[in-house]
C-alpha cells in the first residue's frame, strides 16, 4: 500500500531590493517601462504543494509516491527529496521544459514585481496512475493537489474509474478554475482539503450549497488558519481541533502543504480523524516558525512534547507509538 502525491513540483528564486519600486517609475510613462533593479539578496527554496507534502511525510517516517512532471534541472532537487524517503522514480521529466519557477523581487516597502513560470508541469497531463500503482501497489489514498488543471482531471477521472480512493486539493486553482473544473475534482473524493476562504468559493464556484458538498465527499477538512481545523461529515456534529501555539510566527508558506502531510500520514497509521488533524497541526507549526518550506527537521522528544502540551497526553502516546523513525 502507498500514498501518491500528485501536484506541483517547483523551485522560488526569492530576491531582495533595498530601495523602492516607486522611485525608479514615472506613472505617465509606464507604457514604456524598462527598468532593472540591482538586488542584495537571492535565496532559493525547494517548493512546489506536492514535493512539500510529500517532505512532511517523508519526515514522519512515511515514503510518498511524488507524481508530478519536471525539467531536466530536476537531479539535486530530486537528490534532496529521495535523501528525505520520498520515492521520485514516477516524476515525469520533461525533454523540452525546465521545472516550474516562481521569480520575486520584493522591495523595502514589501512591493513584489513577481513572475510564475510554469514550464514542465503542463506535462503532468502526460501521467497515467496505473503503471505507478503497478511499481508501487495500491495505493491508501491519492493525494491530487495544484497543478497543470488537465492533469487534475485526469487523475481525478482514472480514480474514480479505477477505484482508487482519492484526496481533493484543488486550493489555488479554486481561484483560475470555473464550476467545470472545480465539480469534478470534488465529486466523490474521501477527503476534500480548503481553507475557509476556499471553503466559499467552492460553494460559490461549483453552484452547490454547503450540504450538497457534503454529500459529494467522504470528508470535508477545513483549515482555519490561527483557529485550528474543522471537520465536517454529512449528517454529523463538526469537529473542531485547535491549532498549536506559535513559539514565533516567521513564514506562512508552506504551512497548509505541512498540515496535509500530518492528517494524510495518521490516517495511512489508522488513526481517527480528530487525531490526524492534531498531527497535521503539530507539523504545520514547524514551518510557519521559519523561512522555507522544506526547512525544518524533527525531533521526536521536542516534537511529543509540544504535542502533549498542546493536545494531551493520550494524543501523545498514541501519536508517539507511530513515529519510530525519528531521533531522539
């Protein structure tokens, strides 16, 4: 049995100016803008939501299946995640297209001129699931997440038309898609993953109410961001899990993709529902408390202990009897 995470795979090249934009644009002119802007500072993250997903499991002991489409620049990213327990031998590798990119400038006064390449992932739609459930077996769930929008339908369609019990996250493309895309990447999934915000624009995007979802899908998780997590299911009481207390808040990207590998790994161990949204709390704190969203390692005394004080000590042990990978 296996988790196949599908989804974007990219790298942020993050670059820092020190004065303003502002000063070096003259407004009625703009339709002849060439400016350049010397920077001070370039830091480049590993990124992208399904290698960040599959990271958090691979921490946690777990061996994500990644499916998602690259460039030929893919070997040290890949050489990264492998080291991490992540199985990349079903990453798609584009002859012709490097690996997504997301480019930014931010200046002094936080304004970003920003650009997003999306390159090989529009190859994604080139993926078929059974030969990977072929290689690795069946899979527990998987995982569909943001990518090429064609590739998102496809895999949604062969899980269903194979059986294979399927994850729905759309999360940024709620916001490009249409009712036709949004509708079938939600109809018939066991869990569906949003934030509250995409909460609404599910409800408004696909032209059914909150009851309908719900009975569109096995689960509805709903991040709430400092609030902690909702769970829904059809004809039951909602769940409500706090989140954990922040030590500092550095850097909320990446921290939804954190959550997801935390909830997805308890529930591959058998775990219920309220126990996986502990988990995937207790490990989205790790990244919002530092810059980088493949940057946080684990340890297993720190990690139960910030657990128990956040969720009890039962959570703890139970958690605890599953985490066998990590050090001391």
């Amino acid at each position: 049995m296996s988790l196949l995470i599908a989804g974007s795979i990219a790298t942020d090249h993050l670059m820092t100016f020190p004065g303003k934009f502002s000063d070096s644009l003259v407004v009625d002119q703009l339709d002849k803008l060439s400016v350049s802007f010397l920077v001070e500072e370039l830091d480049v993250r590993r990124g992208g939501c399904a290698a960040n997903i599959c990271f958090g499991l691979g921490n946690l002991g777990l061996e994500p299946v990644l499916v998602g489409a690259v460039g030929e620049d893919f070997a040290e990213y890949r050489s990264w995640l492998q080291r991490h327990r992540v199985d990349c031998d079903s990453v798609h590798v584009s002859d012709t297209r490097h690996t997504a990119r997301f480019v930014c400038t931010t200046d002094s006064a936080h304004a970003q001129i920003a650009s997003f390449y999306a390159g090989a992932m529009s190859e994604a739609r080139e993926i078929e699931l059974k030969p990977i459930v072929d290689r690795v077996g069946d899979p527990d769930y998987v995982l569909i997440g943001p990518d090429d929008p064609e590739a998102m339908l496809r895999h949604t369609d062969e899980c269903r038309q194979r059986g294979y019990r399927f994850v729905s996250d759309p999360s940024q493309q709620l916001a490009f898609g249409d009712g036709e895309l949004i509708r079938p990447l939600i109809d018939g999934a066991d869990l569906l993953f949003s934030n509250e915000y995409e909460s609404s624009l599910i409800i408004q995007k696909t032209g059914w109410s909150h009851e309908e979802v719900l009975s569109r899908v096995g689960t509805w998780v709903v991040t709430l961001g400092p609030d902690g997590v909702r769970i829904e299911r059809e004809g039951q009481e909602p769940v409500h899990v706090p989140a954990v207390p922040e030590v500092r808040k550095v850097e909320p990207t990446g921290v939804g993709d954190a959550f997801r590998a935390g909830f997805l790994a308890a529930l591959d161990w058998g775990l219920p529902h309220e126990r996986a949204a502990q988990l995937g709390c207790l490990l989205a704190v790790y990244v919002v408390e530092q810059v980088g969203t493949q940057e946080y390692t684990l340890s297993r005394t720190h990690f139960l202990n910030r657990c128990e004080a956040a969720y009890g000590e039962d959570a703890a042990a139970e958690i605890g009897e599953k985490l066998r990978t990590l050090r001391p």
